[in-house]
C-alpha cells in the first residue's frame, strides 16, 4: 500500500494500492499533518517540490521512512486523473482538455500522480 503526498500550501494526500488504483484522497493543512494517522507498514512517499522539506521534518520527528519522488508535471496530470474520475458535463465536455480547470483543489490527485509516478518507476526498475 501506498500513501503519497503532494507537498505545498494545501498537502495533498492519496492512499493507492499497489495495483494503482486510488483507495482514498483528501486535502489537509500542515497543522492537520502533524496528527494524521499514518501507519508503519506504508510506503510513504513525498514529492519533491516546494514544501517537501517542511514534511521530511514532520516524518523524520515521527521516525517514518519515506521516498521522495520527482513531481515534475504532476499538476498536468493531477488535471486528467481528476477530469477521468469527474467527467466534464454540459458545454463543458465540448472544451478541449486543455481549457478545463477543475472547480475544486486538486493536491490530493497530484499526490495520486505521484504515486502512479513511483508503481511505474518500481515497475520499470523490475522489468
């Protein structure tokens, strides 16, 4: 099992299974880090961006291991993985792609890019 988080001003955070699909997602603070439960048995990873240093703190003083993890365009992605799981409607389905934002933040689905980054590197390391 995978937690990832996307690091920044508002912490993006997704539990994916090992399989990639997204178990659960959610957005909190940097207050709300300090208490959330995270379990020992998770690969913990953090993207590797702005913000990441202010978590690897956090982990580091609750002694959880972790892996950081390039985040380059992961906000692209964040924007499919939220448009393939909240299909657009009305006018909006005719915009092309690219002229779509989300009505909501999206940290929790960049942290699920991440994740997907991390299966498919572990994959390819495998292979």
């Amino acid at each position: 099992m995978i937690l990832a988080f996307d690091p920044g001003k508002n912490i993006g955070v997704a539990q994916v299974s090992l399989t990639g699909q997204l178990l659960y997602h959610e957005i909190i603070t940097f207050e709300m880090l300090k208490d959330f439960p995270i379990a020992n048995d998770l690969n913990i990873l953090i993207g590797k961006g702005t913000g990441a240093k202010r978590l690897t703190e956090v982990f580091d003083e609750r002694q959880l291991d972790y892996h950081l993890i390039d985040e380059t365009g992961t906000s692209l992605e964040a924007r499919k993985l939220y448009f393939k799981d909240h299909p657009p409607k009305g006018l909006m389905r005719l915009l092309p792609e690219s002229f779509r934002s989300p009505p909501e933040l999206i940290d929790d689905y960049a942290a699920f890019a991440i994740a997907l980054r991390y299966l498919a590197q572990t994959t390819t390391a495998r292979d």
